[in-house]
C-alpha cells in the first residue's frame, strides 16, 4: 500500500499536466469494482423488467464480470506499466485483489447475517419469521445488484480453481 501511494504521488507529480493526483491515487488504489457494478446492477434492471433470466446464464455473467475486473485493473494500472514500473504494477494488482477479496467476505458476511435472524436468550427469533421473509422479498436493487455481483465472483473463483484442479488430473 505505502508503495502505490509513493509512487503514484511521484506519478501526479511527473505528470501533473495529464492526470491529477487524486485522481492518480484514486484509480491505482480502487478496487476493481465499478464495471462489473454496472453490469450486475444493468442485468438486474433488465431482470426487474422481465427481459432476461438470470438463473440459467450464471457462468456467462460470471465471466463477464470477471473480464470487467481484469479490463478496469489494467486500465487503472496500464500507466504504471508504460512508465516501466512493472513491479509497482503487480503490486497493484495484488492490492486490488486482495481489497476485493475483503470485500466479498464481508459482503458475505452481510448476507448470512441478514437470512439468520439471530435468537433472544429466551429462545425466541427477534423477528417475527413471517416479516422476515417480506422483507427479503422487498429487496431493493442495491441488495439484488450486489447478490448477483458476490455469486458472479464466487462461481468464477469455484472455476477456475475445479479448471486447475482438471489440468492437474490430465496424464
């Protein structure tokens, strides 16, 4: 981390007319997570809508999101590498993966939390389970949006680790 922010405060300032340095700082630090939250958020409008089904094209949304990922990290990194700070770049990479890979857990964690309710000491569920259920019907799209965006991630990372472990078995 301390060696992104040196280096892009050292990349605004070289190139001061062309990119700022928030911006710099920004783009190098973000995780990749704005294209695919346009496309899980476009999908999931286009499902509200009734215009396409999302259950059966999991795998192909999965890819797509993953490309997204890729193509906004090296847009974001791609100064880096034609500067020639190759190794700056791979650490940005790993930054990035490694905040977006904090980001599914605790998205994780938000939903187990929000489908188990939790249980009062005297045995009883705080909410009524009825209400519950309502609720996760109601959804909103923000929820919905980044549901699909956390299974998108999840069952890309479930293929390419059974697609190693099917290279692995070849003779």
């Amino acid at each position: 981390y301390t060696v992104l922010v040196n280096k892009t405060t050292l990349l605004s300032v070289v190139y001061s007319w062309k990119i700022s340095g928030a911006f710099a700082q920004g783009s190098v630090l973000a995780p990749p997570i704005i294209l695919s939250g346009i496309l899980c958020i476009v999908l999931d409008i286009l499902k509200r809508q009734g215009l396409v089904v999302l259950k059966d094209r999991l795998i192909l949304i999965s890819c797509c999101v993953a490309a997204c990922d890729v193509v906004e990290a090296f847009v974001t990194l791609s100064e880096l590498l034609t500067i020639g700070w190759r190794n700056c770049a791979i650490a940005g990479v790993v930054f990035k993966y490694s905040v977006i890979s904090m980001l599914l857990v605790l998205f994780e964690l938000f939903f187990r939390a929000r489908k188990n309710p939790r249980i009062r000491e005297d045995g009883q569920l705080e909410q009524d389970p009825a209400r519950l259920q309502e609720m996760m019907d109601r959804r909103s799209m923000v929820v919905t949006s980044i549901e699909l965006w956390l299974f998108a991630h999840r069952m890309m990372r479930d293929l390419v680790v059974s697609t190693i472990i099917l290279l692995g078995l070849i003779p």
